[in-house]
C-alpha cells in the first residue's frame, strides 16, 4: 500500500508491477520523449543551464506504458505523439497553445488520453508561463495545466499518480485542488525539487486569486 501525497524515489515500473489493477483513478504525466531534452538545454548559449543527466536520451519502454494502463483507470500522457505504438486511438487529444507562433520552438505540445470526449485546447503562452514560474526542469509543465486538466478530468475523491514526476507541476496542482496524489521520480535531486514546491505555505499568491482558469504559478520564489 503506498502512502498518499508522498513523491517515491524509485523507478516507477518497480512500483507499479506491485500494485493492483485500476490502483489510482487517473495518470497525468509528461515521460521521457527521449530527444535529448536535457542536453539541447544545456547546450543552447542563450537558454537557462540545466544539469544533464541523460534522462531522456531514449524513451520509456512498452512495459511502462502497459503497466501504466493497467494501474489507473484513465490516463493522460503528454508527448503522446511520441509514443503512438505503445498507445491506442483515441479522440481525445489535449493540446497546449504555447501561443508562439513564428518562433523556432514548437506551437504547443500534445497529451494522449484515455478519455471518450472530445478534443481539447489550452491557451496558455509560453511568456506567461515564464513570467509565472521559475523553471527548474527543462521541461517543466505549467501547474495551471495540471489545475486546468484536474478541473475538466478528475472527479472529487480521486486519486491521481504521476509516474515521472520532474520537478512536480502536476502534484502541486493536485495539492492547489484538493485531491490526493502519488508521485514517482527516479533523480533524486528534482525529488527534493518536487518537494520543496509541494511544501511552500502559500498555495495562491495574490495574483493567482484574480482569476481561477488563469493562475499564474510562482509559489514562493519556488
């Protein structure tokens, strides 16, 4: 039995091979895309330095993705597009609308999900979300994401996992909402990141109040 809102050190594929079918009532996660995240971010003159530790030099495997949709009873997988073979059609996409056209980077990123419901897009520009949080993973989601999916997805009472949880966005949105969480982290170092986030005393700076479906996220200089 896993202990709730607690972030584990461990490979996820480890945990979930103990636990029993359906276990949580939802996966939110953003896996390995496996294109090198970490290194082109470090390398790159003018963006933020992040250490490089080769965590997405190449994908998850197939037993992950079959384990992760044995454990939940739905899920919700970011970067989907890279990972179709190991997942099956469905219609409900999630789109995140990085509101950046004409820039080098990417419009917006795409989440794979379970769901029978149509698909659905999150505007949310990539200079608000920089001016919200201070980054501390190379792909770090938004939390008003995670707030914004908990709202249209999850119901009161769930429990949500996070299998590869970074430097925790998607549990700090579950924290802001109520509902009970499971995160699991193989680096040590954005395990104690997650945390430090996921303590800070003041879940709704001023002005994140103003607006509910368009928080900004800085929580404490975290």
């Amino acid at each position: 039995m896993l202990e709730i809102n607690t972030i584990y050190n461990e490979d996820c594929l480890t945990i979930m091979k103990k636990l029993s079918d359906n276990y949580f009532d939802l996966i939110i996660t953003d896996p390995p895309y496996g294109i090198n995240a970490d290194r082109r971010r470090a390398e790159c003159g003018g963006w933020k330095r992040y250490r490089q530790t080769g965590w997405d030099k190449e994908r998850p495997s197939k037993e992950v993705f079959k384990e992760m949709l044995r454990v939940s009873k739905n899920q919700i997988i970011w970067g989907g597009n890279y990972f179709i073979n190991y997942l099956y059609p469905s219609m409900c996409w999630l789109i995140w609308n990085k509101g950046q056209r004409g820039f080098s980077l990417a419009d917006g990123e795409m989440a794979w999900t379970s769901f029978d419901k149509a698909m659905r897009i999150f505007d949310y520009s990539r200079a608000k979300f920089l001016n919200a949080e201070k980054r501390k993973h190379p792909t770090q989601k938004p939390v008003a994401l995670g707030r914004w999916i908990l709202n249209k997805f999850a119901k009161q009472g769930d429990l949500i996992f996070d299998p590869f949880t970074g430097s925790g966005s998607f549990l700090l949105a579950c924290k802001h909402l109520g509902f009970n969480y499971i995160g699991c982290e193989i680096d040590k170092e954005y395990v104690e990141i997650a945390q430090r986030r996921l303590s800070q005393k003041v879940l709704f700076p001023l002005a994140e109040q103003q607006d509910v479906w368009n928080w900004g996220d800085e929580i404490n200089g975290d």
